[in-house]
C-alpha cells in the first residue's frame, strides 16, 4: 500500500495522479492559492533583505533619518489588491467545495462502515468486502458511519476526503476516469494502529484488461465465493473441498467462483481474520493483545470477568462473535463492537480457530 502510494506521487509535483472528475478543480484552486503565496512570499522577503541591505548602518555612530510619510497610494494597492485575491480564493475554493458536497444524482451506493483499525464495504447486493470496488466513469456514493470513534475516508488520487463520525451518517462521492488500483486512507487519528487502516480502491474498466481482468459486475459475482455456493453445494465444499474444486472447476456456470475458493476452510478462515479486523486485537502465537488470543483457545477453559468460566467451544466462538459483550473474558475490556459476518464466514473462523493447536493436537 505504501508503495502505491509513492509510486502515485512520483508522477506529480506535489500531488499523485488526480483521476476524478473533481481532481482538475481541486488541484486548480490548490495550485491558484500555492503560487500567490510563493510569489508574496518570495517578494516580501527579498524586500525585507534588500531593505536591510540597503538601509544598513554605514558607520558606527550615525543615526538613521527618519523619512516616513504618509503613502496613500501605496496603501490602497497593498490593501486592494489582496482583498480581490482572498476574495478570488474564497470564490474558487467555495464552487469547488459545493460541487463536491453536494451528492448528484442516478449514483452507485456503497455503505462504508469504520471501525478501529479496518474498514467494510457492503455492495448494493449485500456483499461485503475490505476492499473498495467500483466501475468507471460511475458516480458513486459511499454512505459512511463509524462503530468507534472519529475516522476519515480519504482517497488522494481522487482528492475526496470526509470525516465518519460515530452516531451519524456521512457521504462523500466520486466519479473515477481512470481504471486502477488506489489506497484509502484514515486521515483522522483513530488509536495504537491509525496507520495501518488502510484498504485498496480498485476502478473496474468497462472491458476487461491484462491490468484488471474483471469488470465491476464480474468481480461482484464473485467477490465472496463461500456467499454465492448454494444451500445444497456449501456442504459439499465443507466435508471435501479439494474433491468439490476438482468437480466444479470447469463447470460454466460455477468455475468462476470456484476457482477463488481455497482449498482448506482453515485458509479461508486465516483470509478472513484478516479481513475482519480480527487481526488488530487477537494474536495467533499466544501473545497478549488487546483482545484474547486465539493460540491454543479452541475447547480450553476460559475464565470469564463475572468469576465463571465456560469450554471454548463451537458454540461459545459464535456467540462472542455476533454478541461480543456478552460474556467478556477475564482481564480484558468489553473494546469488540459488532460485526457483519455470515454463518458460513463463521464457519471457515472456527475452523482457522480449531487449526491453532499445539503439534500433535486436533482442533476436532
């Protein structure tokens, strides 16, 4: 992500690739206000030199004559002139401001939720992703609230930013022109790992490419592959996934998505600790974190905060999933909030979950 970042910026002076249709305005009114402060700037200070120079004390002992008159003139330019420039800069900067505030109609909703330290998307069909996915040459709105504290959805390469505020909902829009991928950032500081919420927006073209072989609604297909296998076909992925990949993988209707399944839930399952956000609070090595690890945690005894303890089975990992506050363990704060996850992406945890074992031992 870093590296896109960088690799963006290089191909500007100041800014990375404007590849919205509001990065031209942006960028005018940036560069508009940047120079008339380079060019007062540059010119206040050579004066300021050259009036030391030229006023310097010559010998030791002479007083400076004073000659300081009243310069109406000269006053009425370096008062003007300025006013018509701040009010030029306040003008331009407002019709930018507008245009981007005010969200067109005929957009593709994206619902953003923010959370310390992750971000998720969840497209028009339900689907949920870490990754920010649109067409384009598509106006697209993301309709954005925070579970936590204050976040910033800033994306530079399309020169939109908006602070996600926890208890109301924000909107930002855009409309890319350039297919690729681009990082979004947190702009606001979130806590310990502010600098790690980041997430990829890919822009789909409108065919595919070498570059993006997908197009927007092809991806969307098969964003989450476990979601789109059928009632009577997830089962046959869980009891043999290997056997289930080899049966359907040229299959016409179901090899796309199935060439994206892994081969192991367990893998699936590590997938998704990351793209959860689990990753940021709960270790797999059985260091502590902010929350309890997951090393060795499948059917062990675990002591709860009210003085119970209970087995740290199937059922207890679901319920401290979906009902995070209910039963909190022991030394720990009540920190986890609520997240959107299926039972089947539950399924594929608790088997990552059960593959945390000692050498020797079975999660079963």
């Amino acid at each position: 992500m870093t590296a896109l970042l960088l690799a963006q910026t290089a191909k500007r002076f100041w800014m990375p690739e404007g590849v919205s249709t509001v990065s031209r305005s942006v960028d005018g009114a940036f560069y508009f206000i940047y120079y008339v402060s380079l060019f007062f700037f540059l010119l206040i200070a050579g004066l300021m030199f050259w009036f030391m120079w030229k006023y310097r004390q010559r010998r030791p002992g002479e007083a400076a004559i004073g000659r300081t008159t009243h310069h109406r003139t000269l006053e009425l330019v370096w008062s003007v002139l300025p006013a018509f420039l701040l009010v030029a800069m306040f003008w331009w900067g407002f019709q930018v401001f507008m245009h981007m505030r005010v969200v067109p109609a005929n957009t593709l909703d994206i619902n953003v939720l923010a959370r310390r330290w992750n971000w998720q998307f969840v497209y028009p069909n339900g689907q949920d992703h870490d990754e920010l996915h649109v067409p384009v040459d598509t106006r697209v709105r993301l309709v954005m609230r925070s579970e936590d504290v204050i976040h910033s959805a800033f994306i530079p390469a399309f020169r939109v930013k908006r602070d996600v505020v926890p208890g109301r909902y924000s909107e930002l829009w855009f409309e890319a022109n350039k297919p690729g991928e681009y990082p979004l950032l947190c702009a606001e500081y979130c806590g310990t790992s502010h600098s790690d919420m980041r997430a990829l927006v890919v822009v789909h073209p409108t065919s595919p490419t070498e570059a993006l072989p997908q197009t927007y609604d092809q991806w969307l297909e098969t964003a989450n592959p476990i979601m789109a296998l059928t009632e009577e076909l997830y089962p046959e992925y869980v009891a043999d996934p290997q056997a289930f990949i080899d049966k359907y993988k040229d299959d016409p209707k179901w090899g796309k998505i199935v060439s994206k399944l892994q081969k192991s839930p367990v893998v699936m399952g590590e997938q998704l600790y990351k793209k959860k956000g689990c990753v940021q609070c709960h270790t797999v090595d059985g260091k502590r974190g902010s929350g309890p690890t997951w090393f060795e945690l499948y059917n062990s005894k675990v002591a709860l905060r009210d003085g119970s303890t209970v087995t740290a089975d199937e059922n207890y990992i679901r319920e401290s999933i979906l009902e995070p506050g209910k039963r909190i363990v022991a030394g720990y704060d009540n920190l986890m909030s609520k997240i959107k996850v299926s039972d089947r992406e539950i399924d594929m945890i608790i088997a990552y979950i059960k593959s945390l074992q000692p050498q020797g031992q079975s999660g079963q």
